[in-house]
C-alpha cells in the first residue's frame, strides 16, 4: 500500500510541475508583454481622448494604473487561448 501512495504522490508532483512551468511559459511569453502593451496603449489613447482639455497631474497619472489594471483583467482569456496552443 505504501508503494501505491508514493506513487500517487509522485504523479501529483509531476502534474503541478507541469502547471508550474506553464505559469512560468505565460509570465515570460511574448504574447502576455505584446497583449499588455496593446492593451495599455488602447487604454491611454480612449483616456487621453476623454481628459483632452484636462491638464491634471493626478488625474493623468492613472492612465498606467488603469490600463495595466484592465489589462491583467482581460489576459485571462489571451491566456487560455495561449496555453490551450502551448500545451
């Protein structure tokens, strides 16, 4: 029974492996940097448009913090598509 179980745990260690160097794959991918810069860009282009005639340090400084914001939001579907292909 002993064999059984450090069995078992072997192949759970093998499959969180697997997850790990696919977390790992995501993180340094082109395509998560490409889809974060695109998505940043779309954010700050819409804003800028919308604050035109606003020149308020404040209210510009969030064009970063909410186009990386909506961007880490919305890469959980890039991603899916992403591992489905790299695995």
């Amino acid at each position: 029974m002993e064999n059984q179980e450090l069995e078992k745990e072997i192949e759970q260690i093998k499959e969180r492996n697997k997850r790990v160097e696919l977390d790992k794959a995501w993180e340094t991918s082109w395509t998560r940097r490409i889809c974060i810069c695109v998505l940043t860009y779309i954010v700050v282009v819409i804003y800028s448009s919308m604050i035109n005639k606003i020149s308020n340090v404040w209210l510009s400084s969030l064009v970063p913090v909410i186009g990386f914001t909506l961007s880490t939001l919305s890469l959980k579907v890039v991603r899916n598509i992403w591992e489905k292909k790299n695995k």
